[in-house]
C-alpha cells in the first residue's frame, strides 16, 4: 500500500516497515472493550480511514470484544493492503464480568494465537506481544514459561515477530536473551516517565517502544503545563502530547485509539506539530 507523508516517519520492526503514527483499535469495542460497537458502520469507516490515511500499523488484540475488533478489521480491509501489518497481543482473556484474567499457559498462548490467526483471517501473525502483569502495571518475575511458548509457536511458522508487553525492564532483557525482541509496549506518555532510562537502552539497541494509554487513558492527562502550551501554540493538549511523544526518542511508535473519522484525522494533523525547546522543557518538567 502507499505510505502516505505521516508525523514521524517509518520505523522497522525486524523486517517489518510500519508508520510511527499507527491506530490502536481498542475502541472499537462496546463500552468496557466488550462487545459490539453501537455503530458497527462507523467502527467499520474508521478502519478503512485508517488504510486511506497511510497508516500501516494497527495494533488489536482478539481479547477486545472479545473477539469484536479483530472481525472488524476483517470485514473492513480483508484481503488486506501490501505493507499493512497487525500488530496483536496475548496473555490475558475476558469473564463475564469485563475482567482481564491472566491466560499465559502454553495452550492458553497457542489458542489465543489460533483465535488472532481465525479471526484476522491471515496465516501468521506479524507480531505478537506477551502481555505480562496485571491492570495495575507490570509484576516482576520470569516470563521465561510463556515466551518459550510463543518461540514454539514462532518457529511454527504461525508468528513472525516478539514483543513484550506491561513488563519491568529486568523482563525485557529476560526476553532479549531467550529470542529477538522487536518491540515493547508499556503504559507512558507525558505524566508516566518511569520508563525513559528504558526508552534510551531500547533505542540504542534498535527496538520499538510502543506506549500504551499514551494519552491517559481512561483518565485523560490534565496538567497546567500542558495547557500552557497548547494554548501558546494553538493547538489541542492532545496534539502536544502526541507530538512531544514522537519527538521523545526516534524509536517511539504511536498507537492512539479512537472510534471517530474526525478524531482520527485531528490525532493525525496533531502529531505533526513541531515543539520549540522552550516547549520541550516545559512538558518535559510534567514527568519530572
């Protein structure tokens, strides 16, 4: 598929080109990341907004529904564009209740895996991350029972690259020293800095850092200084945190969300600001 100009650039997961700027498709699902959207047409036009803007990063999991978004995103691009890749996760399952409990035995793994391939429609996957911990961040411990897993399944033939997902940093080299390690992907964005000392490693080394909730999440970032500064630059607070995200570290790989054309052309255009030093310094002093 064309690469259309997007803020960012590309970056390479392995063998892999993706857009710096991706799509995160979460909310796609129904309230709470189950069920269906109320508007399955509208969820349906994001996806292929997405396609036509030249984003060739989406990132889904067959847990979000579950199941809904990864049949969205096959019934709107399937058979897909050369050049989009889909980037899913595993590690943790849905109840009734709209929990997330843990699912990372090796057949928990290779089912989940089954299911992403089933419903994406493909015969590999591009990437898949190993969510780790639990909905209140990363746990230590060692990932080594479920990775091994995935790198059987890797070598399947049925995934063709690892990541990592809500992990302690000790985790991460844990990973990098069983298999290659082309991505990680943590909870960070302009008032959760306690992952910068990992961005820089990871970049030196060459490695994808992908934050999650990287514009709060379901508590959106409220700060004083934020405001400052998109008032300053007459722009949305969401537009600087995005682009103070890519101008973090060249290895920052974006994924916001949304279930609005509107809102994804506005991510878009608001990524694309360029931050003054004096800018920087102001957001930078948020997570300090």
């Amino acid at each position: 598929m064309p690469t259309r100009s997007l803020p960012g650039g590309t970056w390479t997961l392995g063998d892999l080109t993706v857009t710096r700027f991706g799509y995160g498709a979460m909310q796609l699902a129904g309230p709470g990341v189950m069920g269906p959207p109320a508007d399955p047409d509208a969820a349906l036009a994001v996806l292929r907004e997405v396609v036509a803007l030249g984003i060739t990063h989406i990132d889904t999991s067959d847990a979000y529904g579950p199941h809904v978004t990864n049949r969205l995103i096959r019934e709107a691009l399937h058979p897909y564009p050369e050049g989009l890749h889909l980037v899913t996760k595993v590690g943790a399952t849905r109840d009734r209740q709209g929990g997330w409990p843990t699912a990372r035995e090796p057949e928990q793994l290779r089912r989940a895996v089954e299911e992403n391939l089933e419903n994406l429609g493909v015969e590999a996957l591009d990437l898949v991350n190993l969510r780790l911990g639990d909905a209140t961040g990363p746990r230590a411990g060692s990932l080594a029972e479920p990775f091994e897993a995935l790198v059987a399944l890797q070598r399947k033939g049925l995934v063709r690259h690892l990541g990592v997902s809500n992990v302690t940093p000790e985790q991460v080299a844990e990973a990098q020293s069983i298999a290659p390690v082309v991505c990680v992907q943590n909870l960070y964005n302009l008032a959760n800095r306690q992952d910068d000392p990992l961005i820089d490693r990871l970049a030196g080394q060459g490695v994808a850092y992908v934050p999650y909730f990287p514009l709060g999440g379901f508590s959106p970032l409220q700060s004083a200084a934020l405001s400052a500064v998109a008032a300053r630059r007459d722009a949305t607070p969401t537009a600087v945190a995005l682009a103070w995200l890519l101008q973090r570290s060249p290895n920052i790989l974006l994924i916001p969300g949304t279930s609005s054309v509107a809102h994804l052309r506005e991510n878009v255009a608001g990524a694309g600001l360029t931050l003054t030093a004096d800018d920087l310094a102001a957001l930078d002093a948020i997570g300090g």
